[in-house]
C-alpha cells in the first residue's frame, strides 16, 4: 500500500505539466510568437507605402534602403519602421529559440536543441539574425541615394562616404542571410513534420522559398550591372520582390504556428 502510494506521488505532480493548464500557456505564447512575426512583417513591408508618398525615387531601378536615406525626405520614417519590424521579428524568434515548446516541430530550447533536433533551432536561430541585422541596417543608414543621385554615386565610389553608408551593405546581406537560411530550414521542418500536409508552409513554403532565391540572384545581378556602370537591370523591382517574399513568409509562417496551437 504505501509503496503504491509513493509511487503515485510524483505523477500526480507532472500531470499538471501536461494537461489543460500547460497546453493553453503554450498556445498563448504560440499566439503571441505568431503576432510577433506579423506584426514584424506588416512593419517590414511598409515600404510600400512609396507608391503614396513623393519620395522622388524610381521603385524601377533604386534600393528600397534608399528610402531610408539620411538626405530623403522621409528617410526618418522608414529608417524607424525597419527598426520596429527587426525587433519585432526578432523578439518572437527568440520566443521560439527560448520558449519550452515550438511550434513547426517543438524543438527544446536551443540548448537542448542536439537532443530534440537541430534544423528548427538553426532555422529560428537564422530569423532572429534577420531580424537582429534589419534592426542593425535602421542605425546604418545610407547617406544617400547612389542609384538616383550622380554626386551621391561619384561619392560613394571615391570612398567619401560616412561608414555607416558602406556599413550598411554588409547588414543587409547579413539580414537576406538570415532570412534565407530560416525560410529554407523551417520550410523543410514543416515538410517533414507530421502535421505538415495540415501546415500553410508546408503547402506553399516551397514555392515562396524558390520566389526567394530567384528574386536574390536577380537582385545580386543587377547590382553587379550597376556596380559595372551597365545600367540597374531592374534592380528596384528585383529587391522588392526580394522583401515581399520574405514578408509573405512570415505571414505564412505565423499562420501555420497558430493553427498547430489550435490542434494541441
């Protein structure tokens, strides 16, 4: 008798952990991961908002960074709205990374991430760098806008240009690195899950995936035109094609977060 009730003890205790209690904590936190992230892509994508503000820049052949210029008009702006999508991306992948469970294969906390799996923990790992680099390019803003202005780019490639200017090219690669690496590792999580035939970004992760990497390599090539003196080759389109595929997929990816919490 007492053997069986020492026995019964400590699974009367972990039964809480497991039951409705811990499952509606770990929907919520999916919940707000998953209004992190579209909150972070809604924020990331308002450089739209060009096509209603004089901005007087071609969105045909200049950088969507030129917008955040330090001498355009409302680089202030769009210089603070990609400060607040980077943290916002970037606080929920870090919910992920450090939260008990995940959604898009619950992996541990990234600690623990070799017993429970690696993939998703690199993959959230590579959207808080994301989002940590779109932050950093806010602070690194151009000075102006090279691919409009013919004294801007006369000064860019004599080297008169403030740190921060030329700094800002390595942030932004870091982030499309970090995108890249997340959309790529997380869609092929959700294709494996056992959940994913249910999942939005296992239906049309792929595609978005492959959207993305077309848009880079023409965004890559058309800068090595304009670096060439060969004309822009459509960069403007290309980078924003560029940013709207990684917007859609974090719309994409906190939709399939929520609607994992809904089936636990």
């Amino acid at each position: 008798m007492s053997s069986s009730t020492t026995a019964a003890t400590p699974m009367a205790k972990q039964q809480p952990r497991s039951g409705p209690l811990a499952r509606t904590s770990r929907s919520t936190a999916t919940r707000v991961l998953a209004g992190l992230l579209l909150a972070g892509a809604l924020a990331y994508s308002t450089w739209s908002l060009e096509a209603f503000l004089p901005t007087g820049l071609s969105p045909r052949t200049t950088y969507v960074s030129e917008l955040a210029a330090e001498d355009q008009p409302y680089g202030t702006f769009f210089r603070t709205l990609d400060l607040i999508a980077g943290l916002l991306v970037l606080a929920g992948a870090l919910a992920a990374l450090l939260g008990r469970t995940t959604p898009l294969g619950r992996t541990a906390p990234l600690g623990r991430a070799a017993r429970r799996g690696w993939l998703p923990a690199v993959g959230w790992a590579g959207i808080a760098l994301f989002g940590a680099a779109t932050a950093a390019d806010s602070r690194l803003p151009l000075s102006c806008a090279a691919t409009a202005d013919p004294g801007c780019l006369a000064r860019e490639r004599a080297g008169d240009v403030p740190w921060t200017h030329s700094a800002h090219a390595v942030s932004s690669s870091v982030a499309v690195t970090g995108a890249l690496i997340g959309m790529v590792l997380l869609t092929f999580v959700a294709r494996r899950h056992a959940t994913a035939p249910r999942l939005a970004l296992a239906r049309t992760g792929p595609v978005l995936v492959v959207l993305e990497l077309l848009a880079t390599g023409w965004t890559l090539a058309s800068v090595a035109a304009f670096d060439a003196g060969r004309g822009t080759w459509g960069l403007g389109i290309a980078q924003r094609l560029q940013l709207l595929f990684i917007a859609v997929w974090l719309v994409v990816l906190a939709w399939s977060a929520v609607s994992e919490a809904r089936r636990e």
